[in-house]
C-alpha cells in the first residue's frame, strides 16, 4: 500500500472517531443524563481534538494535491518519452524489439501514474468533499452586453448569446 494511503486511514478514522464522540456527547445532553457544565467540560476537550483533526485534514490534503499535481507533470514527462520513441523508431532509429520493450515500460508507467492520481483524487473526495475539484477551474466569460443603436436608428441591433455577432432584424417583405 503506498504511504499517503496509511495518512489517508489515519486521518479518517481520527475525524471519524471525533465526530461519533461528540455526538455521544451531544446525545448524553439531550437527553438530560449529564449536566451543562460535564457537557460544557467534555464539549471543550471534544472541539479542541476536532480543531486538531481537522487541521491535520488540511495540510493532508495540501499534501495529496500537490503529490497529485507532481503526478500530472509526470505523465506530462512520460508521455513526451513515449512520443520521442515513437518519432525515433518512425525514424528508424530504433530496431522493433527495443521500441516494444521501452514503449511497454513507458505505458505501464504512464497508467500506473494515472491510477495514483485517480486514487488521491478519490481519497480527497472522501475526506473533504469540496475536493471534488481540487485544481481551479477556468474563469467564466463575462457575460455578453447588448449593444447600444444610436438613437436614430428605428431598428435596434442586438448581440446574439450564441455566436457574439450583432444581428440586425429581418426585414420582412411587403405582402
């Protein structure tokens, strides 16, 4: 088993035992069997391990997104491998049998890279389920404004949400 997924247990079993102890807790005085101040007490101790946990969270999870943005750059490299042996043995300048043999290697490593990241992308899912998307997203296109006609105009033009070219009405024909 890799080490990050040691962590990962680690981790969630840490927060789960936490938050079942805290609802136990919460239970016990709901139910009138502790008083305020063994809850306050016990309540106090509870949301300093929770602070704790939840920190060691997020630096994991710090931690698994940049081992997953290091994995991107590694298939980056490999696949760039595998394209420059394909060029060579294209070429010629690789015989068969080693291009089968390093294109095989350089397969087997890219697709061993892809189930690593896939894992941790998983993993930060189930720990921290904004995770979902650990790598910021692309910014939005400003939204398209109509455009203004001059005022002696009769017809006004209007930019089009689908293609962002102006378009004047049609005109129709006398009947």
């Amino acid at each position: 088993m890799i080490s990050w997924k040691y962590s990962f247990e680690a981790v969630r079993r840490e927060l789960d035992l936490v938050n079942r102890k805290k609802e136990a807790l919460d239970g016990l005085f709901d139910s009138g069997r502790i008083s305020q101040w063994t809850y306050e007490f016990l309540g106090k101790d509870l949301t300093e391990a929770v602070g704790k946990t939840e920190t060691e969270q997020k630096v994991f999870a710090d931690r698994m997104t940049s081992r997953a943005a290091e994995l991107e750059e590694q298939v980056k490299s490999l696949e760039m491998f595998l394209a420059n042996l394909e060029i060579h043995h294209a070429a010629g300048e690789i015989d068969d049998k080693a291009y089968r043999h390093q294109s095989n290697a350089i397969s087997l490593g890219i697709e061993a890279t892809k189930q690593e990241m896939s894992d941790i992308k998983g993993a930060l899912i189930q720990l921290i389920p904004e995770a979902s998307a650990p790598y910021p997203k692309a910014p939005s296109p400003p939204p398209l404004v109509p455009v203004e006609t001059a005022p002696e105009e009769e017809t006004p033009e209007t930019l089009t949400e689908e293609t962002g070219v102006e378009e004047s009405p049609v005109e129709e024909s006398p009947d």
